[in-house]
C-alpha cells in the first residue's frame, strides 16, 4: 500500500484513534486509520460510557481533556439517535466521607461540571457516605464510534484492516503518523509501562433505572455501578491489574450483580443479556506527545487512557491536531 507524503496514519480504530481522525480530518488533513482489529471489536465498544474521569494520570492534563470532551459530548448529545450521546443524571457515590476531597486530583472537574453539587443524604443508597449529583454524558459506545465513522468518512478519511508492525513501517507511507495503539504500544513501540486493566460488565434487561450510578473508590479492583443504555442495563465492573483474559468468568458476572443489587435493588431479578470484557490501555501518565522517526516522519503518541477513553479523547485529540500543526 503506497500513499503519498501529505496523508495521516491514524494506528487504531478505538474512541481514542477515531476521534484524533476526525479531528484530523476536519481539519484539512487527508486521513486513513489502520487497525489490525475492526472498530466494533476494540476495547472501546464495550466501554460503559459514562463521561468521568476513571483511572488516567496525570490528572491536570486529564481533567482539562476531560472539561473539553464533556462540552463536546454535551452539544452531541442534542442528536443522542445520531451521536449515541445523550446527557443523564446520576450519582457517583463512594464509602469515605468525602469522594471529592481536595486531595483526589479531580477538583478542577468538580469546579468545571455545569450543575454538579454535594448529593444529600436521601439521594445516598445505604452504605455510601456521600457523593457527588451531576448530568453529564453518557455514551452508547458502538453507536458512538459507528458515528465518528461515518463523520469521518464525509471528512474524506477512511479506515483500513490491517496490522502495523512498526512505526517506520507507517513513516515511510505517510508523512504523520498518530500512535492510538492502547494496549498494542506494548509491542508496536515496546512501551512495557503500557498494561491491561480487566473490566467486566454484564449487560440485563432494564427494570426501570433511568439514572446512572456509580460506587467507586479509587483504586479499588471491585466497584458497583449501573449505566442505563438503549440496549440494557450496563453493570459493572471490575479493575483486575495485568489480567489478560476477554473470556467472561461467571461467578465474577454473579458477583458483579450482587453488588449492584446492593444498590438498586431490582437489578437482582433482572435478566441477563450478555457478558463483555475489556482490556483497558493503562500506564502510570498518558503519551501525548510528539517526536521524530528515523525517516523524518513526524510520530505523535497518544495512549494509555486507561478507563477514560470517551472521557477525554476530544480534548485529546484537539491537542493531537495543535502537536501536528506546530510540527
């Protein structure tokens, strides 16, 4: 495959790689995304879809990418039928006494988040101290990436099927190369910091919940939560360090809808639809970040999300576009 010098390599079809392309694309640059995995088959279309910070460091870089992907999401979720983005309210819950503390690294989103307050004591299920109320987006997430396609299509970008093996390979096609390879930077670039963080989800039909919900410390591999979606009742999850495994472990999936049961109580009788797991692309920071390959190509890295892919990937990939332009 031969391409001139003027095209962009995109390398990986998650939330992350579509949006830097259509940003990309949008922005007068002619555009081709590759991946050795289709768009439907990426960690990101099994992603719950809920626009909060979850598991990305450093946090000032990643709440300001978040602030900007929040207003993005925000304006979508005026066409949720096209964009699969819509804005619902819920709870994001924890045991300690206070889950906003100064010290958690998330108070600039706090201050940024239209409307968000201090949820009062009625609003709390038992067993949970405190929290946070707040509308922000949630995303059905193989609607969503159906939506960047075609969005990046009509930019006059397109997506191959193919494996990139390494990053000289893509030099010598294209003149910019963009590294939205998550976990696959582990070999594309040798980054061993690059590591799955499991999660597992079980998909039930919806008994009714029409808000989402989260009970989530940080750090901890179990939470609770319950993400309302157009095809069922999202529960979750878990955070298991270095678990490579994409095969749903039953007794995980029980344990995963007692502990939402817990919470809203109707979800115990619920019937399950499906199982999904994710590999989530952490590392101690993100790579965002620009160099020069051997051949001159420039080479702009932008991986190790970890569970806020959807959360950030517009402010992500506006900064992708501003690296690229000053280049």
């Amino acid at each position: 495959m031969t391409l001139n010098t003027d095209d962009v390599w995109v390398i990986g079809a998650g939330v992350i790689g579509l949006t830097s392309a259509v940003a990309l694309a949008e922005g007068g640059h002619r555009v081709r995304v590759v991946s050795r995995d289709a768009v439907a088959a990426t960690t990101s279309a099994v992603a719950g879809g809920l626009c909060w910070p979850y598991r990305i460091r450093p946090y000032e870089r990643a709440v300001r990418w978040a602030v900007r992907s929040f207003e993005v999401l925000a304006e979508l979720a005026g066409r949720p039928q096209e964009t699969g983005a819509r804005m619902v309210t819920g709870t994001m819950a924890g045991a300690s006494a206070d889950p906003g503390a100064a010290d958690d690294g998330l108070a600039a989103w706090y201050d940024a988040v239209p409307g968000l307050r201090h949820a009062v004591a009625d609003e709390l299920p038992q067993g949970c101290a405190s929290g946070w109320r707040a509308r922000t987006p949630l995303v059905d997430m193989p609607a969503h990436l159906r939506y960047l396609e075609r969005r990046l299509a009509a930019a006059g970008g397109v997506v191959v099927r193919r494996e990139v093996r390494s990053l000289d390979e893509a030099g010598r096609a294209a003149a910019v190369v963009v590294n939205c390879s998550g976990l696959g930077a582990r070999s594309l670039v040798a980054d061993r910091e690059v590591h799955p963080v499991q999660g597992q989800l079980v998909i039930v039909d919806n008994p009714g919940v029409r808000e989402w919900f989260v009970a989530a410390d940080q750090g901890a591999e179990q939470t609770a939560y319950a993400l309302p979606q157009p095809y069922g009742l999202v529960l979750g999850g878990t955070a298991c360090q270095d678990a490579w495994s994409r095969e749903p472990d039953p007794e995980v999936a029980d344990a995963i809808v007692a502990r939402c049961a817990r919470y809203v109580p109707e979800v115990a009788r619920a019937r399950v639809l499906a199982h999904r797991v994710g590999l989530r692309p952490a590392r101690s920071s993100v790579r965002l970040e620009a160099e020069r390959l051997p051949g001159g190509a420039l080479c702009v890295h932008n991986y190790g999300h970890g569970g806020a892919g959807v959360t950030v990937a517009w402010g992500c990939a506006e900064e992708v576009v501003r690296l690229v332009r000053d280049a």
